[in-house]
C-alpha cells in the first residue's frame, strides 16, 4: 500500500531507495518516483536532463486536457519544455536533422 511517508522509486542500478530496476538505453540510476501526496498519486522526473534521461511523459488523449504546474516536463515533437515559475531567461539550442 502507498501511503504519504512512502515512495516508490524507479531506476537502473540496485541502491538502498531504489524499490524497481528498469533496464534501457537512457534509463537512469534514478529514473522516477510516485508518491501519494494530499490524497493523489504523483509520478515524478527525477532526473530532467535530456542527454543523460530519456525522461517520463503523460500521453493526452484527443481533447484531453492537463494543468501544467512548476518543474513539470513536456515534449512536444523531439522539444523539451520545463515548467518553471519565474522567467529565468530563454534557452535556445540548434537542433541537428536526423
């Protein structure tokens, strides 16, 4: 049972928090979480570094829709986007054709 002083943690290397090993190319030692906060469960990045990860993503639905809050990640196409609360700048990077 999931309760709110536990999480469950998904990841490539066996370690002390790490409650399921997953095996793939871009899967990290500590890929992600999921937590029952406030009476939901939560899945959560823990690592949202793009070259290292290959990150954990939502598929909406047609017409669905979903609030975006602070630190969530989404992909639109091979883009990457994080949530965050203030303006810290504009990040840009060339991208290369496949």
């Amino acid at each position: 049972m999931l309760t709110g002083d536990r999480k469950i943690v998904f990841g490539s290397e066996e370690g002390k928090d790490v409650t399921f090993i997953l095996s793939g190319d871009r899967v990290v030692d500590r890929h992600f979480e999921i937590v029952f906060d406030k009476n939901t469960m939560i899945m959560r990045n823990l690592n949202l570094d793009c070259w290292q990860s290959c990150g954990l993503y939502r598929r909406l639905f047609e017409n669905e829709a979903y609030n975006l809050r602070p630190d969530a990640a989404f992909r639109i196409g091979t883009l990457e986007f994080l949530v965050e609360r203030f303006n810290t700048g504009i990040v840009s990077d060339i991208g290369q054709r496949p």
